[in-house]
C-alpha cells in the first residue's frame, strides 16, 4: 500500500518515498514518505489550530460520539484493516482479525465509555475549609486537554498500539500528531482515512510517517508546539526522546521494553503452565513487549517443565516472522550468543527451512535455552524474540530474587495452585503488570506499564485520561 501523511484534514505524500517490505518472503509491498521537518511543523500547527477552532470548542459528549464513529468506521472496514496489518507485520490473518483490529475498535469504544463516567472535562474536590490559616476557601479542580500531543508507535502491534494512545488522547480533548513506526505505516493510513470519513474537525488527528532519529521521530518530539509525548518503543528510544523532550521540559508517557520473568511453582497445573509459557514466549513470534522470556521453574518439575515447552517449540506451526532483515539478525546473533555463553539449546536456534516463499522471508525458530548463568547477556537483555531462557530453582525467595533481577520490569506470570502463595509473591514481583496462571488477559480499565527501564507512567481507563490531561486547581475565597 501508499502510505500518505494527514495534516490539517488533507492527504498529502510530500518527503521523500521508502520502501515498505513483505517480512514473510521479503518482497517490496508498498511506499510510504518521509516527513521532512516543515511537514512535522504543519501537522503540530494543524493541532494548534484545531484546539483553538471547533475540537477545542466540543463537549465530551461529541467527543465520545466522535470516537464511536470512528470505532464503527474501522469495524466497516475490518478485512481492509486486517489485510494491511497483516500484509506490513507478516503476522497471521488470525492474530490480526482476533486481536489487533479488534482491540483497535475495543480502545475507541473503552474511551468514549469512560467519558460518561467522568464529568464533562473535571472531578471536583470542594475543601471549604482551612486554606493555607488565611481564611476558608472553595478548591475545585478541573481537568483541560494537555493540547498538541505527539504520539510514537512500534511496529509490532502497530494500530493496536497506535489507537491505545490516540483514543484516550482525543477523548482528553487533545489534538493529535501520531508517527506510527516506518517498518509499519499501513494501518495508521487507514486510521486516517476513517478519521477523516467520521469528520473530525480538521487537525484533531494528525499521522506523519518517517523514521525516527534525526528524522520525523526526533522533529516531532522536539517540536516546542507539542505539549506532551507518549511513546511505545524500547528503551534506548525512550531514552533519546527524554533527552530531546528535556529541552521544552515537555511531559512524556512511556511504554518501554521488558525482559519479561514467568514463574512456574511445583504446584502449578504443569500442563497449563507449559501451554500458558508457549503462548507468552512465542504469540506473535516473541515480538509482544509482553512476551515471556525467562522462565524460572522450581527443581521437582524443572525437567518435565523443559522437556515439554521444548517439544512444543519444536512442533510450532504457521509463526511468522520477525519484523525485518535487521532485526532477524539481531534475533540470531543472540542465539549465536547464547551458545557462546555455554547454553544448552534444547529446541530451535536456527533458521527454518519451508521450501516456500518464507525461505526468503525473516522467519527464526521458536527456541528454549537452559544452563546459563543469570549474568549472561543472553538472560538480562530483551531480544524480542521467539526465545526463553528456562532455569530452575529452590525456593519463593530464590524465584523471587531471580525474577527482580532485571533491568526492566514490565510483566510477570506466576503459575501456582497455591492461593495464599499467588497473593503473596505476586505484589513482590517487580513489574508493573503480574499475572497468576494466565497471561495477556486484558481489561482496558485496568493500569498498563512498566516499572525500572520498562516504562514512565500507567495508561489505561482513568490512567490515560489522567495523562492526557491536567489538572487544574480554582482556589475561591470565600
Ligand atoms: P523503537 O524504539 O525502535 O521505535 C519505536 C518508534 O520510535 C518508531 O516509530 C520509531 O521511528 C521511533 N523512534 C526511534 N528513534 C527515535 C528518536 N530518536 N526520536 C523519536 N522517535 C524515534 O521500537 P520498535 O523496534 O519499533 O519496537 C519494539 C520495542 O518496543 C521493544 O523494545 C518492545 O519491548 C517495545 N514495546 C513496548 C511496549 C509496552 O507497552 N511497554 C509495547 C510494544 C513494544
């Protein structure tokens, strides 16, 4: 497909194209266009001027309604959304037409929802009492749209991601001026173009395309128009941006990278901890933020644990690939590492062979590893891939100890029948997200992020909108 920008209302492709690849079988599949800086700086004033015209002046109840036209909108559209998805990501129809469309329509409705939950742009809080000893006081607090905001996406679950930020940013009030990530610009193409059909005033939603370094990425975040940044991306991203953002002091959301621990007790169902552990490692290839890579089992189960979710790994079919020939290479130069580390390959660790047009694509094999130490590179690095490291161990202190043993701090699984057990370790899992005996079971309510280098901030429900938002204090004396 062409991608093109949206700004102020209007389609247009000025920059300079690049090519946009099929990682299935590496083909050319489409172009999208590099948006030069003056390109960035229209789409932040096309923001300005949307706030200051009819977006700033609509109630939350026309923003929800807003928001369901474009919900519905990409529900006329579903095949058209799951086709592009899946013709950008190389991830199955399947995964496309159950989650990431789906979610996409789900994220729109959550926050028009959540807006008649809220008083029109406020909570109050009347205090009409002490006020600092200078006499009584009323203190209301309202809430008002951030303004301009940028929003910067991964490509790995690209309009799943996208829309997660956009819908609350919008039903907050904001205007909006998203950069889906270059590797996948598809979707957010067709999130304009049903923006546009649901008639969002001209520049409430605003999409620039391009890469991200000393390109459309950095001249946005660094833009002294935009009043906030939410990011999803990796760590070392959010970390630019941070230094870029320091500049204007401009507030910033993120959602970073993970190493993500599963702990798997002896009393947990082993078959649907092993079940549970193959889906968390290898959905989508490993390229979840969310994805398991470090398993810890305790001793009695360790090798049934290992033998099992290696023979899943071996008998994996139809997965996709990784995202690009680069980041294939990443993939393997971590397995290439592993085994330089002295692990033991216990499934995968190589390239698979189909004898079909994948062959030319950017496939790994899924791949379990034991036998490394918890300071090999291997274990403490996101790889973002099909890929865990199982190791075994002896008590809760001792799971507990190597699962914090991380730089990041995203999302953990606990796998126990031990009630009193789940409740007491879960809270002491350092991650912003823990799940007992599931994994990636999702309520948009509830908080979403990370803690140590996987994150700044919660979004979802009320977190997002907080967010997307700032509160403002009316002191009257009285
Ligand atoms: P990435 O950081 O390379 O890119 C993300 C986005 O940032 C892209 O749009 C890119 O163009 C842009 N970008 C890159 N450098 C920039 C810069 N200097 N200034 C401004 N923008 C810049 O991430 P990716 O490879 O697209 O995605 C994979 C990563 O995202 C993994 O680390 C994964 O864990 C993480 N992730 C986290 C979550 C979460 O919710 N915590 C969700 C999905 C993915």
């Amino acid at each position: 497909m062409k991608a093109e920008h949206y700004v102020g209302g209007a389609f247009r492709s000025d920059g300079e194209e690049f090519a946009l690849v099929d990682p299935v079988d590496g083909s050319e599949c489409g172009t999208a266009p590099e948006a030069t800086r003056e390109v960035v700086d229209e789409a932040v004033r096309a923001g300005r001027a949307a706030l200051e015209g009819a977006w700033g002046a609509a109630t939350a109840e026309e923003r929800a309604a807003a928001l369901r036209r474009i919900a519905d909108g990409i529900e006329a559209r579903f095949e058209e959304f799951v086709d592009a998805e899946t013709a950008d990501t190389g991830k199955s129809r399947e995964l496309a037409a159950t989650v990431d469309v789906p979610r996409a329509i789900g994220n729109f409705r959550a926050y028009a929802d959540l807006l008649y939950g809220r008083p029109e742009r406020a909570y109050t809080t009347a205090v009409p009492g002490w006020s600092g000893g200078t006499g009584q006081a009323l203190n209301y607090t309202v809430r008002r749209p951030l303004g301009v905001v940028a929003i910067i996406s991964p490509w790995n679950l690209p309009l799943l991601l996208l829309t997660w930020k956009v819908a609350p940013a919008l039903a907050a009030g904001n205007a909006v001026v998203a950069k889906p990530s270059e590797e996948t610009p598809s979707t957010a193409t067709l999130l304009a173009s049903v923006v546009h059909e649901a008639g969002l005033p001209a520049g409430a939603f605003n999409l620039v395309h391009g890469h991200g370094a000393g390109a459309a990425g950095e001249f946005l975040t660094g833009h002294p128009g935009v009043d906030a940044i939410a990011f999803t991306g990796e760590s070392a991203t959010g970390a630019a941006i941070m230094r870029t953002a320091a500049d204007h002091v401009t507030p910033l959301s993120f959602e970073l990278g993970g190493k993500n621990p599963a702990i798997v007790f002896a009393d947990a169902d082993l078959d649907a901890a092993v079940a549970g552990t193959a889906r968390s490692s290898f959905t989508h290839s490993g390229q979840i933020c969310l994805c398991t890579e470090r398993v810890y089992v305790e001793r009695p189960v360790f090798d049934a644990f290992v033998a099992a979710l290696g023979e899943r790994a071996r008998t994996l079919t139809g997965y996709g690939p990784m995202i690009s020939a680069a980041h294939r290479d990443k993939v393997l130069s971590y397995y290439r590492l592993a085994r330089d580390e002295g692990a033991t390959v216990v499934a995968g660790g190589g390239v698979p062979v189909f004898g079909d047009r994948r062959d030319t694509g950017f496939h790994v094999e899924p791949t379990v590893l034991t036998g490394l130490p918890a300071t090999a590179r291997t274990v403490r690095e996101e790889i973002f891939g099909p890929v865990c490291h199982v190791a075994p161990f002896d008590s809760e202190e001792e799971a507990l100890r190597l699962a914090n043993d991380s730089p990041y701090g995203l999302a953990a699984t606990v796998w126990t029948r031990d009630l009193s057990r789940a409740h007491r370790v879960a809270p002491r899992v350092e991650t912003g997200i823990v799940w007992v005996n599931c994994w990636n079971l999702r309520d948009l309510r509830t908080p979403f992020g990370g803690v140590k280098a996987s994150g700044i901030g919660r979004e979802g429900g009320e977190y997002s909108l907080d967010f997307f938002s700032e509160p403002v204090n009316v002191c009257i004396r009285i």
